[in-house]
C-alpha cells in the first residue's frame, strides 16, 4: 500500500480566515486509489514554510509521496516549485510536463501551473494545483505510475 502525505498551501486556510473543503474529497480520492493517507497539514503561503514541512515529513513520517496542493500558479504567494525544489535531490519534469498537457485538453489556464515533481531520499514529491477537480485530474493522470516510480525509488520496501 503506498503511504501519502499531504501539504495543503493556503495562508487563508491555515489562519481560519476559509474553511478547508479539499480534505473530504481528497480523502475519497485517495481512499478511491487505494492509497493511504498517513498525514495532513495546512502549511502557509511561504516558501521557507513549505519547504521545512517538507523536509521534516521525508525525515520523520517516511511517506512513499507528498502531495502538495496549491501554489503552483503565477500569484506572487505561489511558491510550492520553488519550494520543492529546494529540498529534492533529482527533479522529475516530465510529471509536470504531463499534467499540463493533459490538463491543456480542458482548460487553457493550466498552462499557468508550474507544478512538478521530485525525489527526496525515497519519497516523491508532486505539486498538484489546489482546486479538488484539479487534484483528481492529475492524479488520474500520474497514478497509473505511482507504484512504479516508488518502487523504482525504493521506498516499497520500507515499513
């Protein structure tokens, strides 16, 4: 069973000012794929907050893949890019590169997400936009290799 953790990027969340209504149906979602969710967090819009969530879920919580929500579009609070690519240690760019594509077939702002992915020790991690219809479209889009790629990494193996 691949083992999930989750960023949602939101200062607004975070602070109370706006409910979290991506938690519910991101958890069907998971539940939907057969993945597990091992935790979840609301983080700010900061790039050195980001990053040290990050940091710390590899370190500590082990997961087979961080997910990010949000903070991949052009908004000067936009930072989840920049912010997973200052803790991988290899970038993955055809993951992004692939979402946007796919996500090209429907709408035509989603050649405004700079989401991508990487690898931190044997954890992925994926930038996914912060919309919940978003969220499951580019999971659909990526899941099929999921197993794969954490296998590949070699994090399958660990408890």
């Amino acid at each position: 069973m691949i083992r999930v953790a989750v960023i949602l990027i939101s200062s607004k969340i975070q602070s109370g000012q706006k409910p979290d209504e991506n938690r519910k149906p991101l958890e069907w979602i998971l539940t939907n794929h057969q993945l597990t969710l091992l935790s979840y967090d609301v983080v700010a819009d900061d790039r050195q907050a980001i990053s040290r969530r990050l940091v710390t879920l590899c370190e500590t919580t082990a997961p087979h893949i961080i997910l990010t929500l949000g903070g991949t579009g052009v908004r000067p609070t936009d930072w989840a890019p920049e912010a997973t690519r200052d803790v991988i240690e290899k970038e993955i760019p055809g993951i992004g590169e692939a979402m946007r594509a796919e996500s090209l077939k429907k709408v035509r702002t989603a050649m405004l997400s700079r989401g991508t992915a990487g690898i931190k020790g044997t954890t992925l991690i994926l930038n996914l936009p912060g919309s919940v219809k978003g969220v499951e479209e580019n999971l659909d889009m990526v899941l099929p290799l999921l197993e794969h790629m954490v296998g590949k990494m070699g994090s399958m193996a660990r408890p």
